[in-house]
C-alpha cells in the first residue's frame, strides 16, 4: 500500500459495525439499557452517535463470539458510568484471570498508551442483548 493509500485511511473516520440477529430486540437494550436511540436507521441496520464517532448494529443471521471487546467507551468517571449502568438493569462482567481481576465489576489495567498521557485504565465490561462483549475505560493519569 503506498503511502498516500495510508493517508486516506488516517484521515477518515473509523466506524463499528456490531452483529444483531435480533434488531428490535438490540433497539430496546440500547435504548432502556444504555439511554441511546439511534440517529439514523435503513433496512437492516440503526446508526448511533456517540461523542463524535459512529457504530451500527446491523441484522445478522451469524452470532458474534463474545470473546473480546468489540467496543469500548472512555469515559471520565468509570465509577459513575458503572453505577448509573447498573440502575438500568446492565450487568456487569466479573474477570478473574492471571494479570486481570475486577472488583465490583471493575479491573485496574496496568499500562496505557503514552498518547493519553495515562499510567493505567480502569475498565469493566458486560454484553448487549447480542452477545456483543463491550468495553468502558478511565484513564488513570
């Protein structure tokens, strides 16, 4: 790929497209769950907007395998977020894995990219009606 290939791709905007076999049922948890509506909805398919940046949940006969994060949110008060989360009825991943533990649903991350000017993350996660596995993140500076 030639360097002006990259450029075009560096300056576009980067959107998440998430698998729904259920897409009314996806619309609800994203609307009483997580407070979003969509911005703009096609056959088969609900836009959202989200500080700025773009996702789609799209109908899909596939399942997704819910075994890594396939969106995350930064936040600047995990523990707000997570609270306020919760009185909406989100549950909330439990990890307990070498190098990975959360407490109350939430996990202390050591290290963070030294463009965010962070020495560490604060991260929980939990699934949508899709299986979908989501992220939320605090930078720790």
């Amino acid at each position: 790929m030639a360097t002006d290939d990259r450029n075009i791709l560096a300056r576009g905007r980067v959107a998440t497209r998430l698998p729904a076999q259920d897409l009314d049922r996806a619309r609800r948890f994203y609307a009483e769950q997580l407070g979003l509506e969509p911005v703009d909805e096609r056959p088969g398919g609900l836009l959202y907007r989200c500080g700025g940046t773009d996702f789609a949940l799209f109908q899909s006969t596939g399942a997704s395998p819910g075994t890594f994060t396939q969106m995350g949110w930064e936040v600047d008060d995990i523990e707000t977020a997570v609270s306020q989360l919760r009185q909406r009825g989100v549950v909330f991943e439990e990890v307990d894995v070498p190098g990975l533990r959360t407490k109350n649903g939430i996990a202390d991350v050591d290290g963070n990219y030294p463009s965010k000017h962070a020495r560490g993350e604060r991260a929980a996660w939990f699934r949508d009606s899709e299986g979908n596995l989501l992220g939320i993140g605090e930078p720790v500076r």
